[in-house]
C-alpha cells in the first residue's frame, strides 16, 4: 500500500466531462512517487513492544501497530506529516484482552474468507463441516480470533506466525509479515496445509478505511455478485455504472456489501481535503466492499475494503 500526498487539486467543474477529467487527474496524481519529508518531519520513533502488547513499527513516512494477541490485528497504521499522524484506517481506541476484533483497523482473513452457507460445502467428493466460530456462522477463519506468536521484530518490520496443526478440518500453520518500505506498507501472508487431505484455502486482509464526507474510490471491476439476506453470493451480475469505480467516485449513499469481479488487482482512495491518496495493490482476482449507509460523516464512519483469493 503506497501512501501518496497530491500537489494540486483541480478546480470543482460544473459540467460531467470536466468532472470526470477531475477524477482522472486525482487518480494519476495517486499513481505519483510519494512526496518526501522536508525539514519539518519529526524524529522518527524506532520500533518496539509497547506495555499493552502492541508492536510499533515506523520509519519517516508511516506509522504502524500490531497486536500479535489479538488476531495478528492492526490496531492503527499512520501517515507522518509534518510532525503529526494522519490515520490512514480507522484507529482502535486501546486495544486491550477484551477488544472486539471488529474493532482493530485491520485483521488477517484466513484460512477462508467471508461465509460459509450452513457451515457446510461438498469438496473432491467429501462433505466438510466448518464449525461456527463467530454468533451462529463460520466466519473469516480463526486467524483473526487467535493469538498469534513473534517470530521476528526489527524498527520497520515483524514477521508473526500462527499455528493450527491440531484443527479440525483446517489443520495448518500461517505466518504474517508486515513491512514498512519508504511511503509502502507491505502485507503478505503464507498457509500451509498441515493436513492429511486436500482442501479449498483462502487468504486476505480486513482494513477498515477512514471514510470522510468526500472520501473517492477507484477500483475498476466489471462485474460483481449480489447478495441474499444472508449475505451470502446468489448470482453475479455486470456492475452497474455507479459501482463500476473506473475513476475516482464518490462512496456510495446505500449499503454496499459484495464482491467484485474482473478487477485489474488495483485500487485508490482519495480523501480530497485531507490532500491524501491510498493505493492498494493485491495479487487477487477479485474485491469485497462493505460500506454501510453513511448517515454522519466523521472518523467513525467507515468503509471497507477486502481482497481476497
């Protein structure tokens, strides 16, 4: 993820074609190499394990926390500026043992993601039952509801590790690794199957996004699934033109929660009076967006993108 500070921002225009070369303009500038630090950047704070639990990493663009204990989890990741840190994903507010996991600003997704309808799906001619680990479904995996152990720690990097050779029917073992690269955050996760028999696995990541009153998004697909009233996929369906996001658009107002298919593995976000971008890019086929219906705009607002393979 490459965090990028835009020089100018164009005018307001007043017909649809010169907003739509507005949005083409603030979708390049995000593809610019970042600005770098002047003199007024504060001291960097070297990395380390905090009495709470939580790794910092840092450098002089970006600003990250983890806490191996709850899920390998996020609990805020920051852009430097001027001696100040602009949250990028919606921060959480003391992360202690009790925190709920959906309230960290990030958290791994494996070894599935989503739903699974029933607890129950048919793979090589077997019948697999997956426990329900969250109310009454299985939900995401039990990477993001376990404790994860610190395999290696430097100022600007952690590599976390994640064993699961006694579950039941995913027996496996998964290691996280999350780097800061100049103005980039790099995630990368790794399973492996552990197990005797084969089975379908699935890796992403949950970032939960500030959303703003002006918050954009870019991310091209042609197509996406829509949803039953247990949010589970029914049938897929081209994207319709406000949801295509082939330029910088405005969030929508309803409730968005789908995946989306054909999309180019790259997304931006731009929140215009902040004067900040975010570009994500993820080797995987397709994208879920959560944004629920946006009544206030204010930090605690949010939006969601997931990618997932």
């Amino acid at each position: 993820m490459t965090v990028a500070r835009t020089e100018q921002r164009p005018n307001p225009a007043s017909t649809s074609q010169a907003q739509a070369n507005a949005r083409r303009s603030r979708l390049a500038a995000a593809a610019e190499p970042p600005i770098r630090p002047g003199p007024s950047t504060a001291v960097v704070a070297m990395g380390g394990t905090n009495a709470d639990g939580c790794i910092t990493l840092a450098n002089a663009h970006l600003r990250l926390e983890l806490a191996p204990s709850l899920g390998g989890g996020i609990t805020r990741f920051d852009w430097r500026h001027e001696g100040a840190l602009v949250p990028i994903f919606r921060p959480c507010v003391e992360p202690g043992p009790d925190t709920d996991p959906n309230q960290l600003a990030c958290y791994p997704l494996l070894p599935y993601s989503n739903r699974i309808g029933n607890g129950h799906f048919q793979f090589s001619g077997r019948s697999i039952d997956i426990p329900c680990n969250h109310v009454d479904e299985p939900l995401h995996g039990d990477g993001w509801l376990g404790a994860w152990e610190v395999e290696e720690e430097e100022s600007a990097r952690v590599r976390l590790t994640l064993d699961r050779s006694g579950g039941k029917p995913y027996s496996f073992r998964a290691a996280q690794t999350c780097a800061l690269k100049e103005a980039t955050l790099v995630v990368t996760l790794d399973v492996q199957n552990t197990g005797d028999e084969a089975l379908p696995f699935g890796l992403g990541l949950h970032p939960f996004l500030m959303r703003e009153a002006d918050t954009e998004l870019s991310a091209a697909a042609s197509g996406l699934w829509l949803c039953g009233e247990d949010w589970l996929p029914v049938r897929h369906v081209p994207a319709p033109p406000a949801w295509q996001f082939g330029v910088a658009y405005p969030m929508p107002s309803e409730m968005v929660n789908n995946a989306f298919t054909g999309w180019s593995g790259r997304t931006s976000v731009l929140w215009p009076k902040r004067r900040l971008s975010l570009t994500i890019a993820a080797d995987t086929d397709y994208y879920v967006l959560y944004a629920p219906p946006a009544r206030i705009f204010s930090a605690s607002s949010r939006s969601i993108i997931r990618s997932t393979r």
